[in-house]
C-alpha cells in the first residue's frame, strides 16, 4: 500500500473542522440530554430545528454513534470525557 503524505495544512484544517463537529455535538447533547440517543433533528443547510414530533431515535444509528464517539474520544484529549460520557449515554 502506498503511503500518503498529506500537507500538514491540510491536516490542521481538518482537525479544526472535526472539533467544531464534536463541540456541535456535546452542545445538542447537553441541550436535548432527555433524547435517549444523539440528537441530530435539524436541518444543516438551515440549522432550523425539526418539529418535534418529526425526530425518532433510530437505534442503528446511536450504535454506531455511540462506537465512533468511544473510538476517537482519545485522540480529542479536550473532549474526551465529555464523548465518554456520550457514549455511554448514547
């Protein structure tokens, strides 16, 4: 497999975009903390907020949220009890 050396610009950048997601996150989970799962009823293009009779847990999707929050939580030393803590309660 060939090795990619990637810019480390680009790799900042990138990193910068993934800590505005998770502060985005633990911001709607702190908000909605009596929604059992991850709370994502909003549209992105608007950031209007769904009705709340349109938002459903799906369990699929809190799983495999709940893996991916447990997974990276230590490579975000910030965040890292907080995406702890989500996933548990996720």
């Amino acid at each position: 497999m060939e090795v990619i050396n990637l810019d480390n610009d680009l790799i900042d950048r990138y990193m910068d975009y993934l800590n505005i997601r998770i502060e985005f996150l633990l911001d709607r989970y702190q908000r909605f903390s009596d929604f059992p799962g991850i709370q994502t009823g909003y549209n992105s293009i608007t950031g209007e907020e769904f009705a709340k009779e349109d938002i459903y847990q799906y369990s699929w999707i809190n799983g495999r949220g709940a893996c991916v929050l447990s997974r990276f939580a230590d490579y975000f030393p910030k965040y890292h009890d907080e995406l702890m803590s989500f996933a548990i309660h996720t």
